[in-house]
C-alpha cells in the first residue's frame, strides 16, 4: 500500500519537472554553437588545390644573399637592377648594403653568396687568400671631392686630390670621414696617406656612415667629404646643396667588382646563384642597363660598364679610326668621321695646288692638339697620309695658327688645309698627327 502510494507520488514529480522544463526559455547560441566559414573550411584541411602549384611553391623560393656597398643601394641601382635579375631568373635576392670591407669581411666569413664592392687592394687580397673563387670587372665611375660653395680651403678647380686635402687640412676645414672601412673610406685614407697627412683635430669627424648619410652630416654642417659621383648625383635630387669642386684626378678612378665567394667556407653558400648573378650582371644586355641608369634624368651615366663582355662587344662595334692624335701628348685621341664633323667647325680661304683661292670646312687643327694636350717637352707635329707621305712643322706654329684646320674632303676622309704656309703642309688624306 505505501509502495503504490510512493509509486504515485515519484509519478506525479517527473511529470511536474517535464512542465516545468518545456515552459522555461530556450538558451542563448555561443559562438561554437555558429561556427565561422574558416572553421567549417579550416586552411590546414588537406583539400585538392583549385590550380596548378606554381614551381616556387613547389620547390621553394631561391633566394641569393648579396653583400654590397653602399653605394649601389644609396644611388639607386639595385633597386633598378635586381627586380629585372628576379625576373629573369626566378632568384630573389636579399641585399646587406654595408661598406665595401664589411661586404669582404661577410664574404671572408662564409655570410654571404656574392659581393659587389669597390676597393680593388682589399679584392685582390680577397682573392689570393682563396676566399673568392671568381671575380669580374662589372663597371666604374669615379671619386669627387664636393664641399660647401663658400669653399672656405679653397680648394675649387684644383686638378689633385692630394693638393685639395692638403688644403683643407691646412685650414683646418671641417671634413667628414665616412669612417666605416669602405671602399670610399679605403681610398680617403689612400689619399690622407699619399699627402703625408694623418687627419686629426676638431676639424676630421669620423662619422662611421654610409655614403648618403655622409652627404646629408657634411650638407648640414657645411664641410667637405669624399663620394662617389653617383651617390652624389643622386642626392642632388634630394635637395643637397655641396658642390663638386675637385675631380679629375687619376686617382679618383673607382672601379667596381663582384666576386662569388669560395662555397668551402660554408656548406650553405649558394655558388650556383651566384655564378648567375654574376653571369647576368656582366653580360652585355645589362651592362647596357647600367650605362642608361638615370643618365636620361641627369645627363650622365652614374656608371660605366667595364665587364670584358662589354668592351669586347665595344671594340667589335666600333667604326675603326679615321684620326688619330699620339705620340708626346697627355691624352692620345682617336675619332671616328662622324665623331671630327660633329665637332665645331671652321670655314677658311686657302690657295689651292692650283693657286687659285677657295673655300675649305673642316675643325680646328689646335683645338684638336689641345684636346690631346701635348707634353711639355714636345716641339714638333708630323702629319702622316694614308699613302705614308709625311709632313712637319714645329708644334708652336700650329698652335699659334688660328686658320689651319683639319679639312673634310668630298670622297671621305681629311687633308690639312695650312694657309700661308709651305704648301706641302697641306696633306692629302692624313689619317694621323704626331707630336714629337
């Protein structure tokens, strides 16, 4: 009796909480309950790709680790060159723009694939002690001295650079040093060192800094410094204010080379990238391409190619000579027809053989000897014909004759015309003028 009681009560209870349950409000949803679209999808799910797997994905991106001046990343031109070397090649390429002696110090240490540097003494000792295994001739420019217009040492039109630091320690002129081991810092020193001067004072600051932020300390504190031509001309374009007021010099030439580094130094070194790099970087196509680099905005070329492959391609292009000017001068010349007639030109009256007045164009025959700058010790010019007749007069009277001239004949070619002088001085198809 109390069992069925019991039974009836329990009964009642379930059926009291049941109500209860379906009367209560529904719950709200949490975000799990309404799961995202990259949650039904999730990325890492092993689905079919919707195309074809380009080979970078396939096999990885190449990437090849050039250590370089900071020339060639302050002027512009790798950012020029390397997205045409990715595009032709497929290899990325991740630039360390350091001075030219860190970029041999990475090479030295197995930290990079190749080198692009300027410091010829520290290559070739790279090279002989077996940390290079190939290095090419890629381009040069050359080293300017610039400084403040007020040009406080006074140092404007000198024609040597250790003249011009003579001066400027002389004066005791403000001068930064880029201070940082690089090819431009190397050829400072050179020259500190070939005017027997060792630079110190108030006045030589060693900034321990890349070319472009040389040029902004040396802009803002109105001092001199010494870069490279094409770092220059290319922050002219931003506004800097100093000005080239030695160049010239000899001793200012800069030349520039790459190197693949040795691969024993380090198993990850990636010489198959780099005999690429260099491959593509010396042949003629991009040679052309550095020539052409902002010489349209600026009216020079920053740089001029020198790989073998070029000159030799060069050479072979060239028309050969149809003047040439050698023998005692600074400078020997050689021009090509085309290169004379485009020259100023000069018209002179002159007897002919028949002694009959007439009318002859041609150039200058002492801007011509001036262009060669003949040698203190010289005294005589020699013209030379094409059949090998030969005629002679003292160098000063050709330079004090302002109506001699190099003459175009009608069939090709020049004649001297030499008024009022001996009448074998005017030579037939003379293809070049000595100076003894």
């Amino acid at each position: 009796m109390k069992s069925t009681k019991f039974a009836k009560i329990f009964g009642l209870l379930v059926l009291a909480s049941m109500l209860l349950a379906a009367c209560a409000p529904a719950a709200t949803p949490t975000a799990v309950v309404e799961p995202t679209a990259a949650a039904v999808e999730p990325t890492a799910a092993p689905v079919e790709p919707t195309t074809e797997p380009t080979a970078a994905a396939t096999e990885g991106t190449k990437t090849l680790i050039l250590a370089t001046t900071t020339s060639t990343q302050d002027s512009g031109l790798l950012d020029y060159l390397l997205p045409m070397f990715t595009q032709d090649t497929g290899i990325e390429v991740s630039v360390i723009a350091v001075g030219s002696g860190q970029a041999l110090q990475m090479g030295k240490d197995g930290d990079a694939d190749v080198l692009l540097v300027h410091s010829p003494a520290a290559e070739k000792t790279f090279m002989d002690d077996g940390d290079g295994i190939r290095r090419e001739d890629v381009m040069y420019n050359d080293f300017v001295i610039v400084g403040p217009e007020a040009d406080p040492a006074k140092i404007t039109g000198m024609t040597a650079a250790v003249d011009a630091f003579t001066a400027i320690a002389n004066a005791k002129a403000p001068f930064i040093s880029r201070g940082d081991e690089s090819g431009t810092n190397a050829k400072e020193l050179a020259i500190w060192k070939a005017a027997k001067i060792e630079p110190a004072g108030d006045w030589y600051i060693s900034a321990g800094q890349g070319m472009g932020a040389v040029l902004t300390m040396a802009d803002e504190q109105q001092a001199y410094t010494l870069s490279d031509r094409a770092t220059y001309l290319a922050q002219t374009q931003k506004d800097l204010t100093l000005k080239v007021l030695v160049e010239g010099d000899k001793l200012l030439l800069n030349p520039y080379g790459v190197i693949a580094v040795n691969p024993a130094k380090n198993a990850k070194i990636q010489n198959d990238l780099a005999n690429q790099f260099i491959d593509w970087i010396i042949s003629v196509p991009v040679q052309q391409k550095i020539m052409d680099f902002k010489k349209a905005e600026l009216g020079q070329s920053l740089f001029i190619p020198q790989s073998k492959l070029w000159l030799e391609s060069q050479t072979a292009a060239a028309p050969a000579a149809a003047l040439k000017i050698t023998g005692l001068v600074e400078t020997e010349q050689a021009w090509a027809e085309a290169d004379v007639k485009a020259m100023t030109t000069l018209e002179v009256e002159a007897a002919n053989k028949d002694g009959v007045m007439s009318k002859y164009t041609g150039v200058s025959l002492k801007s011509l000897l001036e262009l060669a700058k003949p040698k203190a010790d010289a005294t005589t010019v020699v013209f030379v014909a094409d059949d090998g007749f030969t005629a002679e007069l003292p160098l000063a009277d050709a330079l004090a004759c302002e109506k001699c001239i190099v003459s175009f004949r009608d069939k090709g070619g020049f004649s001297t015309v030499m008024p009022d002088m001996a009448n074998k001085l005017n030579v037939k198809g003379v293809i070049e003028i000595q100076v003894k």
